[in-house]
C-alpha cells in the first residue's frame, strides 16, 4: 500500500464542512470516487515556487469590469461547442487546469482531471440540499455558462430556477439547455453586478446564490448588496474566496491572500456584512471556508444570510 495516495470519504468532508452530510450527498461523493496523490517536499516546493513566480509577475490580469469582453468570447466558445451538441461542454475550461488542488491547507495530485470540479459539487450539493429543496424560485448569479443550475435542477425538480450574466452568451446557452432538457421553468435573463436592473423583481420564497463570480467585483459589491436588501430574498448564498475566512500565519492560505490582491479578486465582503448583522439589517447563517481549492486559491469559502424582514 502506498501511503502517500488518498482516498476522500464523505466523512472527510463532514470535518471540514464540521456539518452532517445526508444520504444524499454521500452518496454523490462515493460516486466521485476522489483519489489523489499527497505531493513530497521536492513537489510542494516546486509548486510553491510556481505560485510566488506569478505573485511577482507584472503581467498577470486584475479582475474587473473591464474583462467584460473575455468573459463574453469565453462563453461564445462554450456555446459554440454545445451547439455541436456536447452538452459537457458547458464545463469551464479553467477546471483541473494544473492538475494540482487545495485541500486541509495542503496541495493534492488528483488522479483524475474533474477533480477540483467534482469538488466544488459536493460544496454545492451540500449547500443546495440544506438550503434550495424547498425554495420556489432560484436564482443564481453571475452563473456563466448556466453549469451550476443543472446541479440545482437535480436537487429541486419543481422550482422556477434562473441563470443571471452579463454576458449574452450566457443567455444563449441557457436557452439551448432549456431546450435540450424540455426545462419549461428553467430561465435567463442579463445582469450586471455593478448595474443592477432595479425592475427586475424577485419572486417569494426565493433563494439567491452566487459561485465565484463576485470574485470578479473586487470591492465594488455594494451596488448588489443594496439589490439584495431591497429585493429581499429568504436566503443569499456564496460560494467565492473570503480572505478574512482564511489563516494569514498559514504559508498556503497566506499565498492565497496574496492572490486575492494580486487579481483584485473579491474584498471586504464579510467585512461588509458583519456591519450590516450589526445594525440589524440582516442575518449571517453561516460564515466558513472549506478548505477546498485549486492552485493558486482556496477559493470555494461559503457566507450564506438573510435579510432582515422587518414588519
């Protein structure tokens, strides 16, 4: 037996989540089947290195509204592969890229390519099993290529389910989903984070989830916070990098920070919302990282709250 490979069990993820997992979901992660190889010192080096050389390079993108037009020719491409009718396509390419992923403040060599991805279903097939089952209307936004919803179509067969972008082609391959799974109640629509359309209105019983995709605001949130007090939904869920979630004294979660600056990646969220369940405004549900991640971030911490309905 070589014991430098390791094999995630549902109870692995139990203690990182520190939650109880249902029969459900376990099983979703037996099926996954997560094998990896622990890295040796020589490797980890290897991989530290790699990642303070990006840390130092001047070359590397900032996050912000001025990709705006990447993220429209990224998706076109997705879209252009689903018309081909490859209905995994819709996968972001970015997934399983370095064939190396975060876990318990350590790195893993997966053993399979949909490693970090099937990692972030289970984040998500825990969070939307506790919170979506029930839930009349989902929205999720900045949902890209609409790969999230198919996981929440999965675990509520009956809710009207939106996917909100910016970019048009994320409408586009939404239509075509829709289409291609006879999903009548399955929805698009444009959105901007820093713009939101004050006329578009949210349903009752509504549930409001975002998956690394206000990651891309930086610290200008605040326009969808106020969105989000004024609409009202029973819960707002996000699954994105959290610094303040994270151990500055921690070699690899303080290279993760780092990161965050470096890509101008989302800052000052829970900072935010701690101040508004301060003055009454809403309430924190939860508030924790995963320990999951990919190479360069543990980005897959989770702040889930409420507004506050004041009669």
């Amino acid at each position: 037996m070589n014991n430098n490979r390791i094999h995630l069990t549902p109870r692995d993820f139990e203690v990182v989540f520190q939650d109880n997992l249902s029969e459900f979901v376990k099983k979703k992660i037996k099926h996954f089947n997560f094998l990896a190889q622990m890295v040796s010192v020589q490797d980890r080096d290897k991989i530290l290195l790699k990642i303070i050389k990006t840390l130092l390079d001047p070359q590397v993108a900032k996050a912000g509204r001025h990709r705006q037009l990447q993220w429209e020719k990224g998706w076109a491409e997705n879209l252009k592969a689903l018309k081909s009718h490859k209905i995994e396509s819709i996968i972001p390419l970015y997934f399983g890229k370095y064939n190396v992923v975060r876990w318990r403040q350590e790195f893993l060599r997966p053993r399979s390519s949909n490693f970090e991805y099937n990692m972030l279903a289970v984040i998500q097939y825990w969070l939307f099993d506790k919170y979506l089952r029930s839930a009349e209307c989902i929205y999720e936004f900045g949902c890209g290529t609409g790969h999230n919803l198919l996981r929440v179509r999965e675990i509520n067969p009956k809710a009207q389910i939106w996917g909100l972008d910016w970019t048009h082609s994320s409408q586009e391959i939404i239509k075509m989903i829709s289409a291609d799974k006879n999903d009548s109640r399955l929805f698009a629509d444009n959105f901007d984070f820093s713009n939101p359309d004050k006329n578009f209105s949210l349903n009752k019983k509504s549930v409001v989830y975002t998956v690394a995709a206000l990651e891309q605001l930086g610290d200008n949130f605040q326009p969808f916070i106020d969105f989000l007090l004024e609409k009202k939904p029973e819960i707002c869920l996000h699954i994105e990098p959290i610094a303040e979630l994270l151990n500055e004294e921690n070699l690899v979660d303080y290279l993760s920070i780092l990161y965050f600056k470096k890509r101008n990646y989302l800052s000052g969220f829970l900072l935010k919302l701690r101040e508004l369940k301060e003055a009454g405004k809403i309430k924190i549900h939860m508030a924790k990282r995963t320990f999951i991640g990919s190479l360069y971030i543990e980005g897959y911490s989770v702040v889930v709250w409420s507004p506050v309905f004041k009669t």
